[in-house]
C-alpha cells in the first residue's frame, strides 16, 4: 500500500457476520470493506441492502482474485477455516480469522504453517479481550489489586430450547457449545492467569436435540500452570435467556463480572457494560463497573461514537487493522488460537476417558468417535432411567 489508499478488506461469510464484523469494518477511515463473498444468496442480497459495499461474490476464489482486497476477514464455520485461512495466505493476504479458531490441532499447525510461509498476518479475533470489562480485569489483575489469584469460576448459558437444530450441531464442525463458547472463556483465563497445565471434563450430546452430533452441555475443571484454579459451565440447555457471570478470587479481593444491565440482551451485540462488582473480607462492596458515559451526557447518548469506541468486534478489528499497516504482531495470533483449541480437545478427550488430561496433549482424539460415544453413552443412561 502506498500513499492515501485505504485498505481494502474482503469478508467471507456473510451469516452472523452482518451483525457483528461487517458493521465493525464499516466505521474505519484508514480501511474499507470492497468485497464480501458467500454461496447463500439471501445472506449476499442483505448485506447488498444494509452495507455501502462494492463487490458480492459467491465464493472465495473469486473474492480472493479481487485485486482491490487486501487483507481477509474470514467468518465461515469453524470446519471451512483451515481451507480458507490457507487459500488466502498462499495468495498473500492477511487475514483475520473468526474463533475457534479451527476444529483440531492439526489444522491450527497447517493454519499457522501456510501464514508464515508466506508472510502473512493471522489474527484469532477473541473479541472479547477487547471488552471494556474483561481488560478492566485483565490490569486490576496484573496489578495486584485483587492479590494473588487462586480461583475463577465462570458460568455463560443460555437456552436454545424450541430452536431449530442449525448447521452448529453437525458432526462435521467437531465441537459445540464448548468449542464456540468455551474457547472464549479459555481465552479469556489464559489471558489473566497463564497456560494451562491439566484439564477434566464432562460435556453432554443431543439433550437439547437428539439429532444433535456436538455438546449443547459441558463442564471443564482446569488448573493453570500458576496454580489457579478455573471451572467452567457453558450450555444451552439453560432456561435463563443468557446469563454470563465471571468470578475471580484472589486473597486480598472478589470481583464479579456479569449480571448485565440489559438482562436478556447478548453482549456482544452491545456497548453497555456487564456490571462488576469488587468484594473484600466479607463486609465491603465496590461498583467498578466502566460506565462509557459517566461524567459525560453527550457521550451517553451518541450511539455512533459508543458504537465505534467501545463495540468489541470494532475495537479488534481496528487492532488487526494496525498490526497489518505497522508490521505489528497481534495481541490474538495463531500460536495463541491454537493452545485455546489444544484445552477444547483436552476436555473433550477428558469426557470420553473419565480422566485428568495434562498439556501439551500427547494424542490426537478422534473427535468425531468422542463425541459420538459420549452421545451414546447419555442415550443409554437415559434408556435404563
């Protein structure tokens, strides 16, 4: 790139991306979005109608022969992203891709492979790093505030009762709701309190569905090599809309993150904050929760400059936009994706062996025999009950 020529940013998956990355990529003077590409056509004629972009295609290689795309968002389900991510890389382009960031370990490593042997970027867009909230954490955290960490618990549900099984509980994508939420969660603890040293887990298939192939239930009990202690519940057998709560312990003070304002609004589609409270000794309660608007009634009430500030999904793509116009190395890059992915198939594997599992993974897990088996094996419990 030369001169005042903005970057030009072709996306690939138009799905949920209309919601969350496209309306992101369209606030940025230094970039702009030129193509998007998907073979629904209902998905393209939308995005036609809602966003100023030039080009729609209906599949990858024609966005990637765009001469005018500089770098590729990828946002296609997890399964497609080692073929996308290496397709792009061979042509030079950066990419952002979409969490998780692939189904296995092996398809990370070809992942990361095809981007350093062609020089590429390749960011994981954990967008959650980028909340207001869970960074405020991050430097109360790293600066001692709430003292030596011994304990994170997280609980994130939410109910898809009644809902109509989608392409997220296929086989083929080799993971569920743990794969898609609960590798934000790992990022997230991986971020404030080191690697991982061992993990055990329980995960559930088909209660939600019984045409359902992934876990729509699982529940992980993860120590770190710091010797924090972190357990997860994600599911969506919840019959709360969507509740999200963090609780991180350490000797000196407890700070909550969750029961959000908004009640059953989803986060990631909002600017306004989760509520956080810190706790000491059992007596003292501190609202520190980062209000956008405080001290400011103007800003309170400008939703485009809240949105373009403070929506997550702006404030990572505006990071992978940096790293690619100043040779910056992202804060989320493939090494970081792939040891989240490593956790996701160590719980796995721990369900299907009723076993502590320790990192770095000495196996590759069929996935698709896993998580058949342990489907099976909640069927059968189910036939003798």
């Amino acid at each position: 790139m030369t001169g005042n020529k903005k970057l030009g940013i072709g996306i690939v998956g138009l799905g949920s991306s209309k919601f969350m990355q496209i309306p992101a990529l369209a606030s940025f003077p230094n970039a702009e979005m030129i193509a998007g590409a998907d073979p629904i056509k209902s998905n393209r004629d939308w995005v036609k109608e809602h966003y100023k972009i030039k080009r729609l295609y209906s599949d990858i290689d024609e966005l990637l022969e765009d001469k005018e795309v500089d770098v590729v968002v990828i946002a296609t389900m997890t399964y497609m992203h080692r073929e996308h991510v290496i397709k792009a890389a061979k042509i030079k382009k950066h990419i952002m891709c979409e969490k998780p960031m692939a189904p296995i370990i092996a398809d990370c490593d070809a992942m990361i492979k095809a981007c350093q042997e062609n020089d590429v970027i390749l960011m994981i867009n954990y967008n959650k790093r980028f909340v207001e909230c869970f960074k405020l954490a991050k430097d109360m955290i790293d600066e001692g505030v709430l003292g030596e960490i011994y304990e994170i618990d997280v609980c994130w549900t939410q109910s898809e009762h009644g809902r109509k099984m989608d392409s997220r509980g296929s086989l083929e994508n080799l993971g569920g709701v743990y794969q898609d939420h609960g590798s934000h969660v790992i990022d997230l603890c991986r971020w404030w309190v080191g690697e991982v040293a061992d993990v055990r887990g329980e995960c559930l298939v088909g209660v939600l569905n019984s045409e359902r192939c992934v876990d729509d239930l699982a529940a992980a009990f993860i120590r770190h090599q710091n010797g924090t202690i972190v357990t997860h519940h994600i599911n969506l057998c919840d019959h709360r809309p969507n509740h999200e709560m963090y609780t991180i312990s350490g000797n000196k003070a407890t700070l909550t993150i969750g029961e959000d304002i908004l009640g059953t609004q989803m986060r990631y589609f909002s600017v306004e904050p989760y509520k956080m409270l810190l706790y000491r000794n059992g007596k003292s309660v501190e609202d520190v929760t980062p209000h956008p608007y405080r001290g400011s009634e103007d800003y309170r009430w400008n939703i485009d400059c809240m949105k373009n500030e403070l929506f997550s999904f702006t404030r990572s793509m505006n990071h992978f936009i940096d790293c690619v116009l100043n040779g910056k190395r992202p804060l989320i890059d493939g090494q970081c994706g792939r040891k989240t992915i490593e956790v996701v198939q160590s719980v796995y594997y721990s369900a299907w062996k009723h076993e502590t599992v320790t990192l770095p993974l000495k196996e590759t897990p069929d996935l698709a025999k896993v998580l058949m088996e342990i489907k099976a094996s909640k069927e059968n419990i189910a036939r003798r009950d």
